[in-house]
C-alpha cells in the first residue's frame, strides 16, 4: 500500500475519522504541534514529544484538553475525560517544579540574549516553535494547552540559558 493515496490534493485531509481542510484553524494548530515535537527530538526531549502526541490526540477526539475554556473540568462529562484534564493539569505542575529548581541556579538577563553555543541555539529554535504553537492553539481557545505551552516555553528558554552558560 502506497502512502500516495491522492485524496488530499484538493486541500482536504482526514483527521480522526473527519474531513477537514488542510488551512483550517484546527490543522494549523495541529501542524505547529507536530512541527515542535519534531524539533524537541533535535534537543532529546522525549518526554515532551509523548506530551505533544498525546495533546494532538486530544484536539483531534473534540473532547478533555480541547473543550471550550469555559468547561475545563465538569462534573457532567465522562471520568476519562477529566482525568485527561487532571493528566494535562498534572503535567504543567512538573514543568512549574523543574523551572522552580532552574530559576534558582540561572540568572536570568534582562535584555535579549543572543545564543552562541550550539545546543542552546537548538532550544532557542524549539522555544520559538513552541510560541508559533501557542499562538495557533489561543485561535483554539484551549485554556489547558495554552497554560502548557507557555510553561513550555519558559522552561525550555532557561534550559537555553543553562546551555549557554555552560
């Protein structure tokens, strides 16, 4: 079986048992995950990647992480899908922690910084995907994954700064 199937050549794709255009908001948002999950390998960050997987999969089920702001936890939805809200919830906590423990061993510079060092330019590039990335899921309005990502890009912009300081 070819990967070529030709069925997407008129701006359409499927995305979780739906047809959906290739342009609209969701697939923006989709395609700017993907794209950070790809760029976290470059810098080894597996954990991340599960955690990017794991939200498109949720935008593309409409349900947990990606419901309206407004009903991030309800009582009247299925278990799993408040457990997936708790997961999400649990998730920035741990980055909240690690930036916690960062924070206290890196000054943090006031004015722009100009990496240098190679490993810190990387995750200087993942940290601006992570921004594209956010911006495109705020047209989402998905309260969870925008609190995630903005953790996200916190914590690996002082991950840049440690490299740098090495």
């Amino acid at each position: 079986m070819s990967i070529v199937s030709k069925k997407g050549d008129r701006g359409e794709t499927w995305y979780f048992n739906k047809r959906v255009r290739k342009d609209s908001e969701l697939m923006e948002a989709v395609g700017s995950l993907d794209e950070l999950q790809a760029v976290c390998g470059l810098v080894k960050l597996e954990k991340i990647q599960k955690d990017l997987y794991w939200i498109m999969g949720n935008l593309g089920e409409a349900r947990s992480v990606s419901v309206p702001p407004e009903r991030d936890f309800d009582v009247t939805r299925p278990d799993s899908v408040n457990s997936d809200v708790a997961r999400l919830e649990t998730r920035i906590r741990e980055i909240e922690k690690e930036i916690e423990v960062m924070e206290k061993k890196v000054k943090v510079p006031r004015e722009f910084v100009i990496f240098k060092k190679e490993k810190a330019v990387k995750l200087n590039w993942v940290r601006t995907v992570v921004r594209r990335a956010e911006r495109r899921i705020v047209k989402l309005d998905r309260r969870k994954i925008m609190i995630y990502l903005n953790r996200l890009s916190d914590f690996i912009y002082l991950k840049a700064l440690q490299e740098e300081l090495k």
